[in-house]
C-alpha cells in the first residue's frame, strides 16, 4: 500500500471552526497614547503639600477632581505633552505643567510673591472656549501666567455664577482667584457691580478693583478715572492713596496692531512699566482670547509689581472682554 497518502484524523466540525476563524482584531485594551516627549532626568519626589488638590505629584491636578482647578488647557509656547491640531486634552486625563522653580519665603514680602520678586516680565494668556461661540453660554475666564521661559507661575480662575455671567456680561462683578503650583490661593482680586446708567463723570459709574494678598487682607485698589479720550487708571496702596497712573491709548480697539498701557509715576514723567495687550490677528478679532505682556522694573516693591499685575485683569474685562452674541428673537 505504498501509494496510500496518510491523512490526518477527521475532526469534529466545531473545532475545525475554532483552528481556522481569525483571530479577534480588537485588542483586550487600547494602545498606549504616545505624547511625542522626551522623558527627562526624574526628579526628587515631593510629598504632597497640605491642601495641594487631591495628593497628585508635582506639576499635576486632576482638572475633574472636586475641589480643584477647572478643567486646564495648557495654551501658547512649547509643552511637553504635544495635541494634535485642533484637539484639547481629555478632561478626565492629568496635564503635564512645567511651574517656575519655587522660591524660598522672604521678610516683607507677601506668601505667594516670591516669584514676582525675581520677574520683570510676565505674560497673561486667556484660555479660549469654543463652547462660548457654540452655546453662546459665558463662562468664566481662565488665564495662565507665565515667565519668559515659558514656565508657569499661577493660574488665574473666575470665581463668578451662572447668572451674574450671563446675565451682566462684561459688566459684571467677579472675583479672580491667583494659584500657585500647590493648587494655594495666594491673591484674591474683586470688582464689584458699578452701575454705568450714571452719568460717566460720576464716581458711583467708575470701575475699581480690589487686591488683596494674602485673600482677605487689602494690597491695594486700582481705580478707573474719567476721562473723555482715553483709559486712566489710578493704582493705590491698602489706605487708598495714589502710588502710580495707567495711561492707556486713545484707542484701545486697534485692528492689527499692539494696545500699549503705560504705568506711570503720579507727575507722569517716569515710565515705571507697561501692560500691552498683544494682537493676536483673527483670535484677538472674534475670540475671547487675549495675551497680555506685563513688563514692571526687576527691583520694583513686590507689592506694587502685583497691583501691576491687578490693572491687566481690569483693563481686560473693560475693554478686551467679548461676550458670546446673544440669539436674535
């Protein structure tokens, strides 16, 4: 029987199926997410501070976790977590924030200030929302605040309802929250509601903002003055008295070009420092998304270079604040 091929022995149909049916393509899990990064050298783990949100390591919060920050969308610059274009993180995901290196406490100075102590130039970036433009709903603003090496150095967070948003726009009274990079409120800064129906000479119509750091203790105000052609600004100490001017331009809605705020002495002869609200071509035209460049003298009081700091937020919300087009009826 030397012509007789063996053949294997038959098999039940069933397994037959099993050995020849494909493999399932989907994978048990979804693949790992390549951030596009380098990884550095690993640094000396930090415990977590008391009050830091949620015991996260360094340079992370959770923006869903309760009680923390909302959601957080690193903007401008080069970070180390790369998005595609036109995507945002994943709300539920950790963000990597590189934070300025933080400063050891000094005498006469405010907690928290230290890192304005060693800046002469900050920049304040508005967070965009395209939420806004989509639902016409206002939310509340959120700026980073970053150094010349791109590191972070507070966050910025309204602190204002639903109805006082959208109910007064940009002429409403908010409350602005400065933290550091241990999720701590070191600056509180609040305007309250002014009514603008008056005449404009009439000092119940003049906006103010007040600072306070550390949050319940007075640093200073920053007051509005009337005038007919241009913003004027008044920067006081804690008993109200004049230290400084802001002298804006005569028009602050210039197409295609930078709008200069200039910091002045009270007789108006030194130019201590600036706030220049930089134009950023069609995001500055119909978004809500403004830059700011702060520059102030590197030996400035460290209080003063904070009412500085106040004034940006102010100018902003007077002149710069867009609120999303209301439906017609």
């Amino acid at each position: 029987m030397s012509g007789v091929v063996p053949t294997a022995p038959e098999q039940p149909a069933g397994e037959m199926e099993n050995q020849t049916k494909p493999p399932d393509p989907r994978p048990d899990a979804p693949p790992e997410y390549s951030s596009h990064f380098v990884p550095g050298t690993p640094g000396t783990a930090v415990p977590p501070h008391t009050g830091y949100p949620g015991g996260l390591p360094m340079a992370y919060y959770s923006p869903q976790q309760p009680g923390t920050f909302p959601s957080y969308q690193p903007i401008g610059g080069t970070h180390p977590v790369c998005y595609q274009p036109g995507k945002y993180p994943v709300p539920n995901q950790p963000v990597l924030v590189t934070w300025m290196p933080g400063p050891t406490p000094m005498a006469n100075c405010p907690p928290g200030l230290e890192y304005l102590v060693q800046l002469d130039n900050i920049h304040v970036l508005q967070h965009f929302e395209p939420l806004e433009m989509m639902t016409r709903f206002e939310t509340n603003n959120r700026y980073d605040i970053k150094n010349n090496s791109d590191q972070m150095v507070y966050i910025v967070t309204e602190d204002t309802d639903d109805f006082t948003r959208n109910a007064y726009r940009t002429l409403r009274p908010f409350v602005l929250r400065v933290t550091d990079c241990m999720g701590q409120e070191i600056m509180t800064m609040q305007r309250p509601f002014r009514c603008t129906c008056c005449c404009f000479c009439c000092p119940s119509a003049r906006q103010e903002l007040e600072v306070q750091c550390p949050p319940g203790v007075t640093l200073g105000f920053v007051a509005e003055h009337w005038n007919l052609c241009r913003a004027v600004y008044s920067i006081q100490n804690e008993k109200k008295e004049n230290v400084m001017r802001v002298r804006g331009p005569c028009s602050t809605y210039g197409c295609g070009s930078d709008s200069v705020f200039e910091v002045k002495s009270l007789d108006g002869v030194s130019n201590i420092g600036s706030i220049i609200r930089k134009w950023n071509g069609l995001l500055s035209a119909m978004a809500d998304a403004d830059h700011f460049d702060i520059h102030f003298p590197l030996d400035l009081d460290v209080k003063m270079k904070a009412m500085i700091f106040g004034a940006c937020f102010l100018i902003d919300f007077m002149y710069f604040e867009r609120s999303p087009p209301q439906r017609s009826r």
